[in-house]
C-alpha cells in the first residue's frame, strides 16, 4: 500500500516562484488515496472523546464529513461570511494580503459540547484560529484538531498552542 505523500502530487513554483503546492485534489481523485486520507483521520481520532465534527469550507468539509459519518457524529459546517441563512457568528482572521470571516451558525454548537476541527491543510493557522474562536464563543470545547497536511515551515502550529493538534502529514517548508 502506498504512502499518504504519494498521494499529494507536488507542484513547483505556484502559485508564485520559490513555492511548491501540495495539490489535495489528486488524493481525491483516487479512491484508495481518498481512503487512506479519510481512514488516516479516523485512526488519529481513536480513542477522542467528542461530540461532533465541524469543518472548515471546503476542503475541510470533504474529510470532515466522513470522518463524522464513519464515527457516527454529527457535522456542523464552517462557512465564509454570508452563506449560512440562519443567525450566525463569525470571526475575522488575516490572510496574506488583507483579510477574510468565516461564520457558523449560532445553534450549531450546544454548550459543553466536545469539537474536533477538521481541515486539509494548516499553512498559517488563521482559518484554523479563527474556527477555534467560533467553537469557544458558542461554549464548545476543542478536544483536537486534525488536517490532512501541515506546512510546518509557515508555523501555523504556533497559533495552535495548548490545542491538540495532528496532521496525517507534515512538510518542514512552506
């Protein structure tokens, strides 16, 4: 069986020279890639105790919700601002050059609850801070936090301090 980096297909120099893209779509489009990411999660979850997933949009909720499925949980979805219909909440967070606010819905966490954030990818840390934030307004607990790949030469883990935090696979650049 094939490892889970054989799976992330490397592209040099995008989006700008100097950067090598970990491109997930060719994990998604193979079914035993697309296994071996799902059930890697899964494995890393083994013995968590928690209550519901939530994913951050997209790719989050492409691993999110099976992971939930599989482990019999509940998914609750991570938005960009202005496409929940119900009451939200919603956290800005910086990106590179300016800024972006993802929301959730205001129900959508029950107080005490015990969270596991899922998302493919942990660069800066930023969308996975700000996420943290949502579950904590709404009185939720993070008890881990799972993505498929960390850049760990980005730091994005130092956002991350005092959360469990795993990827399935790290790259020490960016």
């Amino acid at each position: 069986m094939k490892k889970m980096e054989e799976y992330i297909r490397c592209i040099p120099d995008f989006p700008e020279p100097g950067i090598m893209f970990r491109d997930v779509t060719s994990v998604l489009q193979d079914a035993e890639g697309l296994k071996l990411a799902i059930d890697s999660m899964i494995k890393i979850l083994d013995g968590v105790d928690f209550d519901v997933v939530a994913g951050t949009e997209s790719r989050g909720f492409i691993f999110g919700v099976p992971v939930a499925y599989a482990m019999g949980k509940a998914f609750v979805p991570v938005r960009k601002k202005g496409k929940l219909p119900c009451e939200t909440v919603s956290e800005k967070y910086a990106l590179e050059y300016g800024f972006a606010e993802i929301e959730m819905h205001k129900d959508s966490i029950k107080p005490g609850q015990k969270v596991v954030l899922i998302d493919d990818l942990i660069a800066t840390g930023g969308t996975i801070e700000a996420a943290i934030k949502l579950v904590e307004r709404l009185g939720g607990e993070v008890v881990k936090i799972v993505c498929l790949m960390e850049l760990a030469g980005l730091e994005g883990r130092r956002k991350l301090k005092g959360y469990d935090f795993e990827a399935v696979v790290t790259y020490e650049g960016k």
